[in-house]
C-alpha cells in the first residue's frame, strides 16, 4: 500500500508542467530547464520509500518515570518514546496529554527519539499519553499516518504528608509496640513507685525510693512504667463521590480544569495516614464503601505497605449503592472514615462506631469550595446543599467523634492532630 500523496507533490508536478509548455510557447529554454528539474526533483521524491513508510511508521515505544513532587506538591512525569519511519524525511508526533492537551513534535527520520514533560494533580490510574505519528516524504511529497494509537497509562501515588502528631485509641490493645498503654509494664515511661509484689524483677528495685518510703525492714519498693502497646488503624474511604472544589463543576467533573478532587485528597489522606501508622509499628487495615470485598486486611511492615499503597492508588468512584453490611473493623480500633458528608451513610456509620465505644476520627476531603463564575441558581443550590453537608459534620462531632479537614494548610492540619492527642492525654 502506497502512502497518500500530498499538494506539494501535484504543486510541484504541475508547475513544472507549466514552465515547460511555457518555455515552449514562448521560445525560453531557461524555463523548460527550472520545469524539468521541478518534474525530476518530484518523481525522486516520490521514489524514495514511499511503499515501506506507510506500514512500518509507528510508536515504538514509551516509558514513564515519576519524580519526586515539584515545589507545587504535585508530581511530575517524564515520558520517553521512540518513532521509526523507514524511507521518510521527517516523523510528526501528535501527543495528547492527559486527555485534554495537545502538542505537536517534528523529528528527523528514520529513527529518533522524544521526551515529553507533564504534571497532573490527579493521582490514580489515569492515561498520561496518547500519540499519533504521521510519516513525511522527502520535501513533503507524500504523508503516511500510523494504523494504530499508542496509548500509555500509569498509576501516579498520592504524595505523603507528614503527620508528626497521631490520634489513638482510648485503650491500646497490642501486646508491643510504640505507644504507651494504660497497664504496667516495660519499655514505656514512668508511671508510679510501688511496693514489690510477687512478680516483680529484682532489677526494678528503685533503691533511693526504698531508703525513703521504708517503714519497717524488709520493705521494698520498684519502680514500675507504662507498658507499650500497639494500635489497630482502620481506614474507611466513601468512594461515592469525585467532586472539585468549583461547585458549578459537580455535574460535569471536568479533568481538564486540572484541579484536585475530592477522590484526589481522599487517597492523598489515605495513604499519608497507613505510612504514619506503619511507621510507627501498628496495624492498619483499608476498605472502601462501595466494595467491600476488596478489603485489605490488618497488618504491618513492608509488605503491608506494599498492599495498601495497591489498593489506596487504584481507588476510584463507584455508583452510589445500597449497602447491606456496615464495613468490619477490630475491637478497639481507631477508625479513620474519609468522606465528604453529602449524604447520610457517613454519618450513620459514625455514630455506629462511636456507640460501640470506638475511636472515629472524621477527615472532610471536600476540596476548599471556590465560588466564582456561578449563576444565580447556582449558588442557591450550593448553598442549600453546603447547609446540609454543615449539619452533617455537626452531628458527627455532636456523636463524639474528632473532625479533621483535610485540604488546607499544613500547619492548620498539625494544629488539629496536636489538640486531638492532648485531649486523649488528659482523659
């Protein structure tokens, strides 16, 4: 199969026509010269791999590496590829980026190579690249498009912030661990001087409390400290809803706007709270709402990590359901249910834990609402839907649960883990 011929090729063939009938009217031998070498130069061109271009240009290959956060927080992804266009001049590469941007890349033929920088504030499964290579012919003679439509898709993790304070639950249940529990034990800090008992090592006798609380002879005293003590984490994400921050937006979610959703911060939150608690030895368990067969269960170290980091970034909306089990989680977990509150569930589910004696810490991932650019009628909706979700959130925390937004400033955040471990401290 031959490659389309282009208008250069028949401006050239047919100018070349003109100048010798020209010359030939009017006795000019120079133009019959300047058309006969028109005529040559299009025929050569049209000779040179014209049959082998049109089925052998195409994407060869590319590669996507991610690097770490931009000064914006927001990652940035190198892809590489390749073209091969045997037998033409120059290879056109029409790549769409995350399926809204368009850019246009003239190499040099037969073989070259391209690398194309992009940042997305969306993380997820998501198609980086789509590209669409056209064969050129020796001074534009002909054009061969590729058959096929290389796509490249990757998976982008959420960043992780830091969280230097972490909730816990009223009662630590592990055996060992990082926290302090409330019995005597080893390994955590001092919790009182008391008479040695059956059981006590000899090693815990404080000497210097001894010469001064003895009464009688025989009398000793130890020093005794908490114990330490593991924690079950379980992170609960309502994946029913994928909204921005612009409530116009909400019926269309449009992509292309390149503004984090609500399903952006929510695994952004997800994974920055399973990678503080695997840090610190506990276990952590996800689920989401909507699937609840695809649980992962409690555990830690690395493979555990491994797993959640799997499951948080391949975290997607899902049809609002009806369902029928409330999600598991271990006696005396803390639970972390992430969720923008638009409707009732969240809430229902909150105020189930939090009457079975569990910790909730509540996390709005709702994006920071931006106003602008709304009709009047749609600023009356937003607002009748804002005044609900608002008493939503006070229930919630009416239930005794902790509430902690999300999408804001760092230190804001901070602030709010800090006075969240304080209370604890002081019951």
């Amino acid at each position: 199969m031959r490659a389309p011929l282009s208008p250069a090729a028949f401006a050239g063939a047919g100018l070349g026509v003109v100048l010798v009938a020209a010359a030939l009217g009017f006795g000019r031998p120079e133009l019959a010269v300047i058309g006969a070498v028109l005529v040559s130069a299009v025929a050569l061109a049209l000779g040179t791999g014209r049959r082998t271009a049109a089925t052998r240009t195409a994407l060869a290959r590319i590669t996507a590496g991610q690097r770490a956060p931009s000064p914006a927080e927001y990652p940035v992804v190198i892809v590489r590829g390749e073209v091969r266009a045997p037998g033409a001049e120059l290879a056109v590469v029409s790549a769409t980026m995350l399926s809204y941007r368009t850019e246009r890349v003239v190499l040099a033929a037969p073989r070259s190579s391209f690398a194309l920088r992009l940042s997305t504030v969306h993380s997820g499964d998501q198609q980086l690249v789509a590209t669409e290579t056209c064969a050129v012919g020796a001074d534009g003679t002909w054009a061969a498009a590729a058959s096929t439509l290389s796509r490249l898709s990757a998976r982008i993790v959420p960043p992780v912030r830091p969280l230097p304070f972490l909730p816990l639950p009223r009662v630590p249940s592990g055996l060992t661990g990082g926290h302090d529990a409330p019995r005597p034990g080893d390994g955590g800090e001092f919790r009182d001087i008391h008479p040695f008992t059956t059981g006590d090592r000899l090693q815990r006798i404080d000497w210097k409390a001894t010469a001064r609380l003895a009464r009688r002879p025989g009398d000793l005293f130890v020093r005794r400290t908490f114990a330490t003590a593991d924690i079950d984490v379980a992170l609960i994400l309502d994946d029913g809803e994928d909204l921005s921050g612009m409530p116009g937006d909400w019926l269309r979610g449009d992509r292309a706007l390149q503004v984090p959703t609500s399903m952006d911060i929510a695994r952004e939150t997800a994974w920055s709270v399973a990678c503080a608690y695997l840090d610190a030895g506990d276990q952590v368990s996800f689920q989401l709402l909507s699937r609840l067969g695809s649980a992962v269960r409690r555990g830690s170290g690395a493979r555990q990590r491994e797993r959640l980091r799997a499951s948080i970034a391949t975290a997607a909306p899902q049809p609002r359901a009806t369902r029928r089990r409330t999600p598991l989680v271990p006696s005396g977990a803390l639970v972390v249910l992430m969720s923008t509150f638009l409707d009732d569930e969240p809430v229902r589910l909150a105020e189930l834990w939090r009457a079975s004696g569990l910790r909730v810490l509540a996390v709005d991932v709702l994006p920071q609402l931006r106003s602008e650019r709304l009709r009047r009628e749609e600023i009356a909706a937003s607002r009748i839907v804002l005044g609900m979700r608002a008493d939503r959130l006070a229930d919630v925390v009416a239930a005794g649960a902790d509430l902690l937004v999300w999408d804001g400033s760092a230190g804001s955040r901070t602030a709010a883990l800090r006075a969240m471990t304080r209370r604890r401290r002081r019951r």
